[in-house]
C-alpha cells in the first residue's frame, strides 16, 4: 500500500526547517528503506555527507526523486526524505531557501512558470541550457537532464473518442466554438491558472468554454473523470502517466506546438553541488535511462496498482543494477 503518512513527515519536517534557521543539509525525514551499491559504488567525497531530496506532490516528480535518493544513498551519502512538498513554488522555495538540496525539477516549468517567460523553446537541449543560465544567477545548478518530456496533453475518454473523432486541439478548438455546451474540461488546480496551462492553452488556439464546464480538482480525480465523460469530456493529463494507458484515454496532439518540453533533470543549489560535484556523476547514469516510457510504467505501478513510490523506485533500480538490497 502506499505510504499516505508521507504528506504528513513532509510537512513536519518543513515547520521544523522553518522554525530552526539553517537547517538546510539535515532537514527532512528517514529514507523509508535502505540499498546497497551495484553499478553505483560508495563515492569516498560522499561518504556520510548528509542531503536533503524533495519532490513536488505527483508521482512523476516523487518516483524521480525516490530514484535520485537511493541512487545518493547507493553511494554513501546520508539521504534525509522530503518528499511530496505540495505545488511547485513550494518545492521552488524549498530550494532557494536551503529547506532541500535538490529535487526533480522539469525545463518548461522552470522557463515559463519561475522565470517569467511566455514564449516557448521548441528544442529541448537549448531550453535546458537557457533555464540553466537563468537559474545560475539565482544559486541553482541544472544537471542531468533525462530523455523524458512530461509535458502536457488534453485528453478525452473512450466514449468522446469514438463519437467526436477529435484528433488536435485544433479540434478542439473548432468542436467548442460549434458546441460550447459539449465542450466540458476537467483540470487540475494549478493547470487551471498556469501560465503554461489553461489560459496560455486557450489563447493559442483561439478559444474559450463558458465558466460553468470548466471543473478545477485534485491530478488524480481528473484522469477517471475524463476516462467516464463525466463530469467532463475533456481532462488535463500529464503524457507520462500511466492513467492514460489504464483507462484508455486519448491524448490530443499539439499542432500548434504551445506546451513547452518538461524534460526533467536535477535541479541542485550550486553551492552543495560545487561542494560535492560528484554528485552529478552519480546521478548521470539513472537520468539517462529515464525515457517517457519508463516513467509511464513506473508511473502505472503507483498510479494504478497503488504501490508505494519508494518501493517502485528500488525495484526499478535494482533491475537495473544501479543499487542491491541492503545487506
């Protein structure tokens, strides 16, 4: 079963950081489980170095960063867990504000949504080195960047599928201004206002749906939502998740290209990683096998099977052979 009491170690452990100044390196919880080395071998610069790893509050982004403390953990370090850090500025803050040390953290969010850009870079090893300029300046390292692009997509279940033969959001746009009544949307709370999101969404493409059909809620009741029809024939998803696989949904194409590339990479305050550069190293490996296919498998296990997230991440990297089971 999923380890729900996750939400609440994080949110203690963030009052404690906020109440006792300079926590930085030794905020967070215990690691829930323990590897030993396999491909990854104990590293004598991080040998006992204690970090902190958060997550935001999605599978996506907390199997990443299960990954990225066992891969630490493989190499000696001592990991705290602060994962599942609720919304992305939160997870932002926490590492400008030394709270955690590194996180997953994805290239379009960081361009648009940190720092203040509208326009989009189509091609994704450029968007990764200007997001890394940019956040250079504010104590922010970007290493590692992996193949997968967790971008966003609008969706539609089997039913609306069959009957409105919708393929890009062209579509979509030409189905609501001819039938605006149809035309209902499921989107999850900071889609509905981002940048990136929703209204960025709608004026690319040149349309608008009546207040009334726009239905705001938590990720994961967007994904059966939109799978029913109900209350929605559209839902907000993101590509990486293995939902839309299990429920059969249908993902519209972005023929105008709008959404950014959300690959993801490590983001790390500078000062940690130009104490301790071996760090990248260790990571390296793990992120160049983090495709978009991975992470729809990964994402499946805890998404739909409802296994815990820790307990996907070792099993993924022992299969691997990054890391061993604890002797």
């Amino acid at each position: 079963m999923r380890a729900w009491s996750r939400p609440v170690a994080a949110a203690l452990a963030a009052l404690v950081c906020a109440v006792l100044a300079g926590c930085g390196l030794t905020s967070g919880a215990a690691v829930p489980g323990r590897v030993g080395p396999g491909s990854i071998t104990p590293v004598p610069a991080l040998e006992g170095v204690p970090i902190t790893v958060g997550s935001k509050d999605f599978s996506d982004n907390i199997n990443i960063a299960y990954l990225m403390i066992y891969a630490l953990q493989a190499a000696g370090m001592k990991v705290q867990d602060l994962t599942n850090i609720q919304g992305s500025n939160s997870a932002r803050t926490a590492l400008k504000t030394g709270q955690i040390d590194l996180y997953p953290e994805y290239t379009g969010t960081a361009w648009i949504n940190y720092n203040g850009h509208t326009q989009p870079i189509v091609d994704a090893e450029e968007m990764f080195r200007a997001v890394a300029a940019e956040d250079a300046r504010q104590g922010i390292s970007w290493v590692d960047m992996a193949p997968a692009n967790n971008t966003y997509a609008m969706a539609m279940g089997p039913g609306v599928t069959q009957k409105s033969g919708l393929k890009t959001l062209s579509d979509l746009a030409k189905f609501a201004k001819a039938n605006p009544e149809q035309a209902t949307v499921c989107l999850e709370t900071e889609f509905a206002s981002r940048t990136d999101g929703w209204p960025g969404m709608i004026a690319k493409y040149g349309f608008t749906v009546p207040p009334s059909n726009v239905h705001v809620m938590g990720t994961g009741a967007v994904y059966p939502s939109t799978a029913s029809g109900q209350p929605c024939a559209f839902g907000e998803v993101f590509t990486t998740d293995g939902r839309i696989q299990a429920l059969h949904l249908t993902a519209l194409d972005d023929d105008l290209h709008f959404f950014p590339k959300y690959n993801v990479s490590v983001s790390i305050r500078s000062a940690v990683l130009e104490r301790y550069p071996q760090i990248a190293g260790v990571l390296k490996p793990v992120m160049d096998k983090i495709t978009n296919d991975v992470m729809i498998e990964l994402n499946a296990e805890t998404d739909v099977q409802g296994r815990d997230w820790s307990e996907v991440a070792k099993d993924w990297l022992q299969r691997n052979g990054f890391v061993t089971n604890a002797q």
